[in-house]
C-alpha cells in the first residue's frame, strides 16, 4: 500500500534529523483525512523547522508533493500534510500538552505504536 510506504519514507526522513519519539498513529477506520498520523519531537524551533524542511525534501524527491505545511514560521509545531500521511513535528512541551497519540488512538488498542513497530 502506497500509504505505508510514505510512513517508511517519513520515517527514514525524521531519523536522517535525528527527530525524537517518533510515533505512527494508524487512522484509518477513525478518519477519512488521512490514513496515518506520524509524530516526532524536536528539540528547538530550528530543529522542528529544519525537520520539516527535510521531510518536505525527501517527500518531494520521491513525488509527494506536500498538499500544505503549517506552523513553520514559529517552529513549534509543524505539520505537514502529504495526503495520506500527516506529519506533526513538535517541541515536546508542545507534544506534551496536546498528546495527539491519546486523541487518535481513543477507542483502539494498540492505534499508536513508536515508529519501530511492525505492520
């Protein structure tokens, strides 16, 4: 499935930066937006932007044109939308605060997984 293999590519993409708790959020059977939530920490405004940067990057070489990117200019939480997966690149405080993984994983065992989960 194409969708997977852009969570491998994005994740291939957040450890190339180092990002920090990398989590895969399956949100297939809770939403039609998007197949996959995938979410990172960075350290610091410049780490989360250069992340996103280079998620952007990466997608783009491998003709995933990103369909938005929010947040960049403040760094603290970026998203970026590539249709069937969205990624969050968060300051942990920011991340802690929001706790993504809890709200899309309501109702479902094992919905969110660290990234070196299986399929």
């Amino acid at each position: 499935m194409q969708s997977k293999r852009l969570v491998e590519l994005t994740k291939k993409a957040l450890s190339d930066l180092k990002a920090q708790e990398v989590t895969v959020v399956d949100v297939r059977k809770l939403t039609s937006i998007t197949d996959f939530m995938v979410i990172a920490s960075g350290s610091s405004n410049r780490h989360v932007r250069s992340i996103a940067d280079h998620v952007i990057e990466v997608a783009k070489q491998k003709g995933h044109e990103p369909l938005g990117v929010e947040g960049h200019e403040h760094g603290e939480w970026v998203l970026v939308d590539l249709a069937d997966v969205v990624v969050h690149i968060m300051q942990p405080g920011i991340r802690d605060f929001y706790k993504l993984e809890s709200l899309w994983s309501v109702g479902k065992e094992d919905a969110a997984q660290p990234a070196s989960g299986q399929w």
